[in-house]
C-alpha cells in the first residue's frame, strides 16, 4: 500500500492531475457591466423559500403543500435535487428527509436540509459559484403577480444579488415574468411600470452598483411571457408598454427591452398567440431570446437550427433587432406531470448542452449573447449549478423522487459542478470566436475534463504541507477525505471530469465532505489504497 500510495502522491496533489487530456481555462474577475455584447448569461429563478424562512415559512417551490413543518413527499415539486455539501448549516432547513448510508457506512443517517434563496449567504454563495466558474451573470426573474409573490420577497432577492454581483464583479438585469398573472391588461401594464420605478427610485438597482447590465446605453430589462397562448396580455397593451420602457417614459425610467417570446413567434403558431398584431409587437423589441427550451432533443437539435434558429438570426437582423439565443442542459416535465419521462430530454453528460453552443458558433448564427436556461432550475431539469451526483447524495423518499440525479442516464457521471465548468468553458470559447471570427475555435467535441481557476488563489503542487507528506511516508495510508481537505486548502486550481461508466466504477459513490476532486476520481483512488 505504501508503495502504491507514493506513486499516487503526485498525480493526487498536481493541479494538473488528470492529465494531458484536461483543458484549462480563467475566468475574468471583473464582467463588462456596458453591454450584453460577448456575454453568456444564465436565468436565474431565486424562487426557493423554506419553513425557516423569518416573515415567510413556506416550502415555496420545493413542496405544493408549502405550510408543512415537513417536506411532504406526496407532493415535491422537483426531481433534482441539489449538491448541498458546500452549504454551511445556518444556510439549511431541515426538510425531515435524511441522507442514508452516509459516507459508504451501512445503516448511517444524517439530516438533509436544503436553501433558502431568499437568504443573503445563499445567493451570494450561487454568484461565487458564477464568479469560480465564469459564468458572466444572470437575467433575475422577477414574479409579476404579486399573489404568487409579495413585493418585499421580490426586493429582497434583487437585493441580494445586486450586492452579491457587486462583490464577485458578475452582472445582473431583471426579467419581469407575467407566468401565472391573471388581472386584466390594464394592471399588467400598471403593475410593471410601476414595480420597475419602485426598483429605479426606492431600490437604487440601477444606480447604487455599477454591476446593473446597461446595453445600448440604457439598462437592460426583459419581459417573459407576452404573446404565449397560456398568458394574459393583448398586442395593444404590450406595444404600449414597450414603447413606455424605449420611448414615453421619464428618462431615468427608460430601458433597452429583451423578449423572451414564444419559439413560434415568426409564424404566429403554436405556442404563441395568432392575432396578427403580434408580428409587430415581437419586432418592437430592442432583443429577441425566443424560450425554445424542450423544443428540441439531440437527435432534432441540427433541425432546429435550420428551421427555427437561422430563420430567426435572419429576420432579426432584417429589423435591425439584435438576437439571443436560448441553450439548456436536459428537460423533464415529470415533476408537474407524472406521466412525462423524468429524462425527458436527456444531458448526455454535456453533450447535448455542447451541441447547442456548437451550434450557435459554427451555423452561422448571427448573435454575439447566449441565454442559458437555467442556473438555479432544478423544478424542470434545467439546473446548471451543483447537483446530486448519484443516489447516494440524495434523501431517502417513499418513491424515490429524487431520481434526477446527474449519472441517472447510466452512461455518464460528470462531477457536481460539470455544467456550470461547460458553460464557463464554453462562454470563453465564444467570447475568443466574436472577437476573431475566423478563429472559429469552438470544437465539435466536449471536452472530457476540465480545469478552472477557482478563488483567489492558484497554488503550485511543490507547496505539499509537510505534515501531509509525513503522515503518507509514516504509516502508508490516510483517508481519502483527509487528503481532499487538505488539498482544497492548497490549491486554487479546480479540476473535474465526465467519466464513461464502465466496469471499474459503477459502484454508488458516497456522500463527500470535500468536492475538490471529482469523486468518481476519488472512488477509483481510494479503491487503489484498500
């Protein structure tokens, strides 16, 4: 063991320790905050309450039944459920639920608790995580119907990230989602006029940080959920509330408009709305992002892009409206509807995420911003930040809810944090081909592991405490936890892979109290040391 321990010792302890193989890349510290131009933004929802919560006390968006001390497992409303080591313990509620088998032990237990987003530490660990990853920023989804949402949990979470995206130099802009407003077109319209004057005068979002998205010289606002067939709101309305933001408004009200319109919106079909006055209602807008997540899988993804994205690319640039395309990691619907498949629209560990950036690069698409959908969407299967890896990190239910886990595909376990490393990967691929188009350096293929520069720090492997070393050299063999906390405290530099299942690591891999090497990794490391 010893023998095998020492020769292990330097490709544990290399930031560079999964070979030549890994692709390396930094993220910027500080985001142009003057344009969406060269910019990968993710949704951010920020929707999730608990019972915990001061003022609040709901289990809003993790549980239908809100108000049980509890959660009730009859009726979770998401399938996927997050990586919650990195949480601290006053950022958890405990849900009743709890982890088993903890650590690989038989007959072992221990609370699972999840977040609050309405907690300041939380969203500021989520816009860390941006920072660590390069992730630019986020549009924030701001509820419009006030009954779903009250006002003061909105502020707060605007709040929160404003100060958050100050501190780890990301960028920020409100998405206003009119989802599940049910007054008339006269209080819509009154209702976000007067929510984005309350957030300009009361709340100084755009004012008191320089981290507030401007574009074209103004801020960035974007309206989600006009012209859908499922939605309130007339063309009439919405064009005289897109002319308030560009044109009629008091100037320090005024704004540069983004459309999250219906993927149908050139043809006035499906799941837009057909009066023909929305055909120019959508080309009034200064952006056009049409929400096409679970419009397509892999296989239809090249048609798509045919039929729906250049299309799109080309009438926008025929109105002199700039276009923003919308790429998602996977899709489920089980969650709302039990009869969907829970992979409704399979990750293929990254692949199809990949795809899609490939895509946008190489088709000839003419964009310069990508909308990631979503950063936080763990309702939907759309969650790009750090999710269970395997059954092991997740708590037992009566129907194992839980199963969306990130190597439920059984072809691919990536890491707890592979998307948000894809997306940060691929943002700076893009950004490189924008600035120099004939670079055209966007390949093809994913990569099979990464590396990023995470914190402030980046160490070199020479700086092995030496207290680690000897305790290896002493008696041959220490714990693979100890070995990752000692290292996580070295080093700067993160490393993660996607790793093919085969034989040699099927096993369920354990609930961690370090993720700073991809535990698949460490699995085989420590099968190695026994």
């Amino acid at each position: 063991n010893l023998h095998v321990l020492i020769l292990l010792l330097p490709w544990l302890m290399s930031a560079n320790a999964v070979g030549p193989e890994t692709t390396s890349f930094d993220v910027p510290k500080i985001v142009d905050s003057t344009t969406l131009h060269n910019k990968v933004i993710a949704g951010y929802q920020g929707w999730f309450s608990t019972v915990c919560d001061d003022g609040l006390s709901a289990w809003k968006n993790w549980d239908k039944d809100v108000k049980s001390r509890n959660l009730n497992q009859d009726e979770i409303s998401f399938n996927m459920w997050p990586y919650m080591n990195d949480f601290d313990a006053d950022e958890l509620c405990d849900t009743g639920l709890v982890y088993q088998n903890i650590h690989g032990k038989n007959n072992t237990t221990s609370k699972a608790g999840l977040f609050s987003t309405f907690s300041s530490k939380t969203v500021q660990r989520h816009v860390q995580w941006m920072h660590q990853y390069g992730i630019d920023g986020v549009f924030v989804q701001r509820v419009v119907s006030k009954k779903m949402s009250p006002l003061q949990i909105e502020d707060k979470k605007i709040l929160h990230m404003a100060a958050s995206a100050e501190k780890f130099g990301r960028v920020f802009a409100t998405m206003f989602d009119i989802s599940g407003y049910d007054l008339d077109d006269e209080s819509l319209s009154t209702d976000i006029k007067s929510d984005w004057m309350h957030m300009v005068d009361n709340l100084n979002v755009t004012t008191s940080t320089d981290r507030y998205l401007k574009h074209n010289g103004k801020p960035l606002v974007a309206l989600r959920g006009f012209g859908f067939t499922k939605n309130v709101g007339g063309p009439s309305m919405t064009a005289e509330l897109i002319n308030w933001f560009q044109h009629s408004a008091e100037e320090k009200y005024r704004a540069t408009l983004l459309g999250s319109v219906p993927t149908h919106w050139r043809s006035l079909a499906n799941d837009s709305k057909t009066d023909d006055s929305w055909g120019n209602v959508y080309r009034s807008f200064d952006i056009v992002s049409p929400w096409s997540v679970g419009h397509y899988d892999t296989h239809g993804l090249e048609s798509f892009v045919e039929n729906y994205l250049k299309p799109d690319a080309s009438e926008c640039q025929k109105h002199n409206v700039e276009y923003m395309p919308v790429v998602y990691p996977g899709f489920s619907g089980n969650s709302n509807d039990p009869d969907k498949s829970l992979d409704q629209i399979g990750r293929m560990g990254g692949n199809f995420l990949w795809q899609q950036f490939y895509q946008i690069v190489n088709a000839g698409i003419s964009s310069s911003m990508v909308y990631v959908a979503m950063f936080d969407g763990v309702n939907d299967g759309t969650a790009i930040f750090k999710i269970a890896e395997n059954a092991s990190q997740v708590p037992a239910t009566r129907n194992n809810v839980f199963k969306l886990t990130l190597d439920y595909e059984e072809s691919w376990a990536p890491c707890n944090d592979w998307y948000m490393l894809l997306v940060g990967y691929a943002t700076s691929l893009l950004r490189d081909d924008l600035e120099n188009p004939s670079l055209k350096s966007f390949p093809r293929t994913m990569p099979d592991s990464l590396q990023s520069i995470i914190g402030e720090g980046n160490f070199d492997s020479a700086e092995i405490e030496a207290s680690i070393l000897s305790l290896l050299l002493v008696f041959g063999v220490v714990s693979i936890s100890f070995i990752e906390i000692q290292t996580k405290k070295r080093f700067g530099r993160k490393v993660c892979r996607k790793e093919k299942i085969n034989e040699e690591n099927t096993a369920s891999i354990p609930l961690l109290e370090s993720d700073d090497f991809c535990p698949q990794r460490l699995k085989l490391i420590e099968s190695s040391l026994l």
